[in-house]
C-alpha cells in the first residue's frame, strides 16, 4: 500500500517562540500548505478550482499535539481525506518528524464547498469527490531544501 500524500518542510528560525520551540498558531499555516499542495495533486492547482466556480471555506480546526518541533527540522505532512458529505469534507493531516517518523501532531480540518462568486453552499461534484476519496498516494512534494 502506498503512503498517502506527503509534504515535506523544514522549520525556520521565524516559525519558533520563545521556548525555541514552533509556535502553534503555526501548525494551522502547515496544515493549509499542506491542504494547498494536496489540491495541486489532485486538480493541478487550486485555479483550477476557482476556474469551475467553486471554492472553500474551513468551518472546523482541530489540532492535537503531541510534540514540539524545533528549528531546522524537516517536517513530513501526510494528507488524507477522512470523509466527504453532501457538501463538506474532512482532511486528517499528520504531521510527523521526517528524520524519525514520531508524530508530533494531528489536525483534522472540515472544509464546505462553496460556489465562489455567492458563497452559498453548494454539493461536492461527483469528479471531485471521486478525486478526494482516492487522494494522492505515492505523491510526495519536498520543500524541505
């Protein structure tokens, strides 16, 4: 079975509190560079998405930790899609310590598919739907440097 959709990045000095360690607001950055980067796989980029009408909106966010990353550390992002709706969907994204796999947090962001000029709601399309539930395996994008 291949791995899911996996992003690499490196931690830099300005992402870092006080503590020297990443400073949590930043883990809801990552978790969308990573959302980000899985729609490229999936559509070719997000344009592609707002050419058809359609965008998103996160309704829900949630971060669990389970330990600090540190500066200079190569991060490894694992996207996949939990569940889809009428029309919302669900993204588990696992963010782990590439150099030794230990999972250093967990987020689960809802999205709500909206048509882009009204903002109202509208259904996933079958096409994108079947494009999320199969994801991306195998793809990983390195912008660790």
């Amino acid at each position: 079975m291949e791995p899911p959709f996996q992003l690499l990045l490196r931690v830099r000095y300005a992402e870092c509190d006080a503590q020297q360690v990443v400073f949590n607001a930043r883990y809801a950055d990552y978790i969308d560079l990573a959302a980000g980067e899985f729609y490229r796989a999936l559509l070719g980029s997000y344009r592609a998405l707002l050419e058809r009408g359609l965008d998103t909106q996160v309704v829900r966010l949630n971060i669990d930790w389970s330990a600090s990353a540190h500066f200079d550390e190569v991060l490894e992002l694992r996207v996949q899609t939990l569940r889809i709706g009428n029309s919302s969907y669900s993204l588990q994204v696992d963010i782990l310590r590439h150099e030794d796999q230990r999972l250093l947090a967990r987020g689960e962001v809802t999205y709500v598919m909206v048509d882009s000029t009204a903002l109202h709601k509208v259904s996933v399309p079958d096409d994108l739907r079947e494009l999320l539930q199969r994801g991306a395996p195998g793809v990983r994008i390195d912008q660790a440097g």
